[in-house]
C-alpha cells in the first residue's frame, strides 16, 4: 500500500502547484510510481488547458490518467460555492475512494488541496478533514514573504491539533520579494522548533526546482 501526502497551503496563490509538479517530478525521476490529482479546480471550463492545475500535475509525472482536476468548476470561487452557483454535486466520496485505489498501485499519491488548509473543498471537506480520513500526511505550502509565520503557525497548530502528521513546510518564493523573504525559514524552525523547512528561490519553471525536492522526498517518505 503505498501513501497518501496532502499538498496543503497556508492560503491560496503559495505555490501549491509548483511544489507539488517539483515534487511528483523528482519522485518519478528516482525511480518511485508517483500520481499525482487535484480533486476539484475552479476558474476552469471547456477544454482541458496546459496551464491548469491538474493538467500541470498530470504532466509532472506522465501519468495517463487522471489528466485534470477529478471535478472542474467554471466559477473562480471556493469549490462548494462554485458549485452551488452551477448546480453540480461535489463527490467528495468518489474522490477519497479513487485516491484510495490509486493507493494500492503506487509507492505515493500526492493530492493537491484548493486555496488554505482550511479552505472548504465542499461544504464538509477541506484538506485537513480528507488528510485525516486518508490517513495522510500533509507537506505545507508558505509564501516566503512578511505574514507568512503567522499563517504558517496557525496551519501547524490545526495539524497538530487534529493529530494530522506533518511531512514538512516548503517556503515557496513570492512574486515580489520583501525583507522578510529568506528569513522566514530560520525564524519558523525557532518558533515552532520544526526542522523539516526547504524554501525555494525564485525559479521560472516547476522543473528546475526539481532538484530541491531531494530535500523533501524522506519527509514523505518515512514512516
């Protein structure tokens, strides 16, 4: 049976995305059968594009399927909202239960959360409910910039709290830098006396962080 790891973030627009595309990427490049899924993207309809989140993680590890998001909502809004709006029922069930499957056949699954740890993926759903009921582990997503320790701390504390075991924190670099980007890090691991802390400079592309992931890759794998 292989295991589940939960790419959360602290709030939406942190990097989930190129986190988690880095790291199915190295996982593959180091020989382990990796999948990697969104359950549900808003802000998409039509065609499938390159550029969606799901699409980017199909790509990341060559899968053949799924190749987008499991649920796609036109509305860029929170999922259950989105949903309301075009009168489709989220199936939170079908998506822990093709996870769970998935599970059997690969060494890990990588599961890509919508917007904070908190936010809703329906009305009942969020990251940290599906981490608790797939038995997952959840590596957290942070934007290296001024604010981030204070999301960063509370998305631990909800972890922690709830028992949801943490593979780590991957600081992701911001969009425009500040004087707080690079420090962030160091002033977490001693605030909170986590360890287990990379950050990523800026980089243009999910690919060429690949190699920083060597860094994350015992976090989710060890027992």
């Amino acid at each position: 049976m292989g295991r589940v790891v939960i790419v959360a973030g602290t709030d939406t627009e942190v990097g989930k995305t190129f986190v988690c595309a880095a790291l199915a990427t190295r996982l593959v490049q180091q020989g382990f059968s990796t999948l990697a899924v969104k359950p549900v993207e808003c802000g998409v309809s039509g065609e499938v594009r390159d550029d969606e989140d799901g699409a980017i993680l199909a790509s990341a590890t060559s899968q053949a399927s799924p190749k987008e998001a499991l649920q796609r909502l036109k509305a860029p809004l929170a999922p259950p909202d989105a949903a309301d709006l075009e009168r489709v029922v989220l199936e939170a069930g079908r998506w822990i239960g093709a996870i769970r499957g998935w599970q059997r056949v690969h060494d890990i699954v990588l599961v890509e959360g919508v917007g904070g740890l908190m936010s809703p993926l329906t009305w009942n759903e969020s990251a940290l409910t599906m981490a608790q009921r797939l038995d997952a582990r959840v590596l957290l997503v942070a934007s290296d910039r001024l604010g981030t320790l204070n999301h960063t701390l509370l998305c631990l504390h909800a972890l922690t709290t709830h028992d949801v075991p943490v593979a780590g924190v991957v600081f992701s670099a911001p969009a425009e830098s500040d004087r707080s980007t690079g420090r962030n890090a160091s002033a977490l691991a001693r605030l909170s006396g986590i360890r287990r802390i990379v950050s990523i400079p800026g980089m243009d592309t999910w690919q060429s962080a690949a190699p920083i992931m060597d860094a994350v890759i015992p976090w989710v794998l060890d027992p």
